[in-house]
C-alpha cells in the first residue's frame, strides 16, 4: 500500500455520474455545428471519378467509401454529406463530387464515458485518401471548388461554367489568366468554302493568339484580358459578358467566326453592354474585397480627421513663426491667460472651428502618453521642418541666381553665447537684391583661420560653390578685414574675385564714436543732463513715499 486515501467504489461510481451528466448539461447547452449550416442541392448530368479537396479533411474521392471515426465516441452517426443518385447534398459546399458516398462518422453521446470524452472530444484523427481514378467523363459537370477556390483548368475553360454568385464572386476577385503558349488550337478548326472563278475551294481557318492582342491609333499594342479561348469547344469567350448577361454569341455559345474575327472582336469590346459588363465586375470586386469596410472607412475617418487638425496646427505655427513671436507660456494648460501666444491662437481659432473646438474638449489636457498634437514636441518639429523648407527654397535661388556675396558678424544670444551669423546678398531672378539669413555658425574661435574653416565647411554643407562668390562684408576686426592674415584675405586667396567691403553700419559706429571724441564739450553737457534726468527720477519716485 502506498498510504494513500482511496475512495469506495460506490463514491469513484457516483463521481463518474457526476462528471458524466455535467458533460451531458453542457453539450446539451451547445448548438449543434450543422446549424451554422444550410444544405443545398446541386443537380449533374454524370457524376464522373476525379480527385478534390474539400476543406482540407477529404483530399481525394473515389469509388470507395472514405469513413473517418473517431475512436473514443459512441456509435451515433452524422453524416455531412450524403449521395443519392445524381443529386449531391454538400453542406457549405457546392461541388459536384465524383465518388459514391462520403460518410464521415462522429458520435456525440452523453452515454460515454468522461475520460475518453476529454481526450478526443473535436478532433478527427485520421485522414484517408484514395488513389487517383479516371478523368471525368462529362465535363459539363466540372463545377467544384478546391481548398483555395475552383480548378484552374474549370477556370480557363468558359465553356464548362455553371454560372453562379460563388463562380461570379470568385472571378471579380481574382480574375482568370490563361496560358495558351502550349495549346493545341486543332478544335478550333473551321471550314470554308470559297469560289474563286466558278470553282469552289475548300479552305480552313485556326484561332490565332494574335485575336487576343489589340494595336491602338498610336500603334501600342495591348492585350484583350477580358476574352478567354476554350479548349473544348475551340472558341472564344468574353468572360464579363458571360457572367453578368448579354445576348452576343462572345457570352453565350462562344464565337469562332474567324474570317470575321477582328471585326467582331473590336466591335464587341467597344459596345456598351460590354462595358457595362465590366464595371459591373470591378463594382463587385470592390465589394467583395472589402469586407472589413467598417474597419477601413474608421482608418480614413482617422486620417483625415489628424490631417485636418494639423492643417490648422501647422497654420498656427507658420503665423507666429514669420512674425517672430514666441510660441511657449508659463503653463501648457489650455483655459490659462498664461499659456503662450500658440495656445491662444489655437483657442481662438476653436471658437469658430468646430472641429479643433471638439478636438480641445475631447484631447485638450491628457498629459503625457496621449496623442493630440497640441504639445510643444509637435510645433518644434514643424519649426524645424519649415526652417528647412526655407533653406532649401534659399539655396535654390541663390543657384538660378549663381552670383552672390557673404557678410558674417558676431550676434551672442539671450544665453550670451557667442555666435556668427551667416548673411547671404544675391539678385534674384526678378533683379531685386535681396537679403537672406542662412545660418547660425557656432563658436569656433576668434583666428581667421578658424573662422574660414567654418565658412568653408558651410559652402560644402549647403552645395555653394565658392567660384561663384563675389562679395563679403565684414566689421572692421583685424582678424576679419586683416588684409594680409584677415578672413577676408583668406577667401580671397581661394577666389580672388570675392572683393571686400567694409560693413557700413560698424564704419557709421566708428565715425559717430570719434565725433564724441572730438566734441568733449557736448560730450560733457550729454553725460551732465542724462545724470539729471536720472536724480530728478529718483527724487520724485522718493517723494511718492
């Protein structure tokens, strides 16, 4: 004994019960798999012995009977498919089926046992398949769907069509292509008699590949896909015709009226039936294809609605941005006086914009981790790649215009970091001069050498060529108007046609400097009246006191 507590056989019986009439309850519960299901009746004239597959379970049927039972069930039967005569009743599918009878057993009793229940209770485990029979005797009964949708050679034969909504739907989706380069046209064969001289003669005619082919006015040559050659009776189908309706011999028993045909063919396919045809096809392909046309039509519905509220985002940022106004406030809340100049715009525009007011109340204020595009991440983005568009609009005059001049100048920021601006002069295409800041050049030192590295490395970052450049303007440090070692002077050794003019406005400094000098006295009676207006300030802001 192994010291384990073991139940009374009465108890393991009563718990057998129990497990059994719970299994009972629940598969009594449970709707039966065939009501998802609808029979329907599909009438041949020959069932003939070919292979198909069906739903991955039966790849093959012959005359043989193919049974799959499943070995832990009772002896209850349920037939799926069941064969009388010449009528064939298929359950979710409509094939003609060339074999006798298809049985397949699954017994489903509440009478079985728990155990083998739990085991085996929807799986089928074998998976027969018969050896391969004869080919199908009639072919007017070829009308039966593989695993992946019906047989190519059902497909590229019109002739053999049972025209129907699955056959209509499968052909719009997909369409039929045909490969004809190693057919054999001899059923295409057609007599004529023709009297030449009183003596009649006997000639045949053959269909051609070149029927299938059509030379427009330019002389382009394209294909006729529409038209389909069919093997067993050796003439020419229009598929769309066939399918959705028309009265021409394209649609109904085929055409091979060869001495007739290129007349025939471009006449039909430029009548409005055809045509009609056609659109009617490509109407339900879209159709069909999208069947998940809710889930589409809301990804449109979102694109659309992000790329609307962008257009008024990006229309703010472009305002205050060609304005020079300053984007950010103290807080980010919208509603707040203090929220900047970008959220006040875009509050402004929502009082009479429905949608950007309904896109503040529904994305206003949800903090990190929620998209609105409405944070400072996005318009500095747009910033950048607005900034971006602008150079490169710059640059691309500044080429039409090929010729122009530079003037660099120290601008230190609000930070008091040191920096030179890069200002390029040029005359556009419309012959005004025109002035276009291109750059900041960060602190590289205060050598000429240093300071024409940089230069240099902005010519080559933004595609100038410096044979081009013929002027620059600087202030009057020697490091930049040096005329031995100067900046200037080194540019100048690179492209000697790059003259040198002073900076007006740090010369104009100059002069106003040594008029100061020169007149000491106004300079004296300047300095005395500013240290009086400052005491008389002061002493009225103290008698306020």
């Amino acid at each position: 004994m192994d010291g384990k507590k073991r139940l009374s056989g009465a108890a393991y019986r009563k718990k057998a019960r129990e497990k059994a009439e719970k299994c009972a309850s629940v598969i009594s519960k449970t709707a039966n798999l065939q009501s998802y299901f609808h029979k329907v009746a599909v009438h041949t004239n020959e069932v003939g012995d070919d292979s198909i597959a069906i739903d991955g379970f039966v790849n093959h049927v012959t005359d043989n009977e193919i049974n799959v039972d499943n070995t832990n069930s009772s002896s209850q039967q349920v037939d799926l498919f069941a064969v009388e005569d010449d009528n064939i009743v298929i359950e979710d599918f409509v094939n003609p089926v060339t074999a006798n009878e298809i049985n397949v057993d699954n017994t489903n009793s509440s009478s079985q046992k728990a155990d083998s229940f739990d085991k085996n209770s929807t799986e089928i485990e074998t998976l027969i398949e018969s050896p391969k029979t004869e080919e199908v005797k009639d072919l007017n009964s070829l009308n039966r769907l593989t695993t992946f949708g019906f047989k190519k050679s059902y497909l590229e034969d019109p002739a053999l069509w049972n025209i129907n909504d699955s056959l209509k739907d499968y052909i719009s989706i997909n369409g039929v292509s045909q490969d004809l380069s190693q057919t054999n046209f001899l059923k295409s064969k057609r007599t004529y008699t023709v009297n030449n001289r009183g003596t009649s003669k006997t000639i045949h005619r053959y269909f051609c590949k070149k029927y299938l082919e059509s030379t427009l006015i330019n002389g382009e040559v394209i294909k006729r896909n529409f038209f389909l050659y069919s093997i067993s009776k050796g003439c020419i189908y229009c598929y769309p015709c066939a399918l959705f309706g028309n009265k021409s011999s394209f649609a109904t028993c085929g055409f091979s009226n060869w001495k007739k045909a290129e007349e025939k063919l471009s006449s039909h396919e430029n009548s409005h039936k055809h045509r009609t045809n056609i659109s009617t096809m490509k109407q339900r392909s879209i159709i069909l294809e999208r069947i998940d046309q809710k889930l589409i039509h809301q990804m449109e519905f979102e694109n659309n609605y992000w790329k609307t509220i962008l257009k008024r985002i990006v229309a703010v940022v472009k305002a205050l941005s060609s304005r020079g106004l300053s984007f950010r406030g103290d807080t980010t809340q919208i509603g707040c006086s203090n929220n900047g100049n970008f959220f006040m715009a875009i509050e402004l525009i929502a009082e009479f914009d429905v949608v950007l007011s309904e896109h503040i109340k529904k994305y206003g204020n949800p903090g990190k981790g929620h998209t609105s595009y409405l944070s400072f991440h996005t318009y500095e983005q747009f910033i950048l790649l607005m900034a971006e568009n602008v150079v490169n609009n710059i640059i691309e005059e500044i080429n039409k215009t090929r010729y122009f001049s530079i003037s660099i100048d120290s601008t230190p920021d609000i930070s008091h970091t040191d920096q030179l601006s890069f200002i390029i002069r040029y005359v556009n295409v419309q012959g005004e001069p025109v002035e276009r800041f291109l750059c900041f050049i960060d602190n590289i030192g205060h050598k000429s050498q240093e300071m024409m590295e940089a230069v240099i490395h902005i010519f080559k970052k933004y595609n100038l060529n410096t044979n081009y450049l013929r002027g620059q303007s600087y202030d009057n440090a020697s490091n930049m108007s040096g005329a031995y070692t100067g900046l200037q002077a080194r540019i100048k050794s690179i492209n000697s046609l790059a003259d040198f003019v002073p900076c007006s406005a740090h010369s104009l400094n100059l002069v106003g400097k040594m008029l100061q000098v020169a007149a000491m006295m106004q300079m004296n009676f300047l300095d005395s009246y500013k240290t009086f207006i400052h005491f008389s300030l002061f002493l009225h802001t103290v008698g306020k006191f």
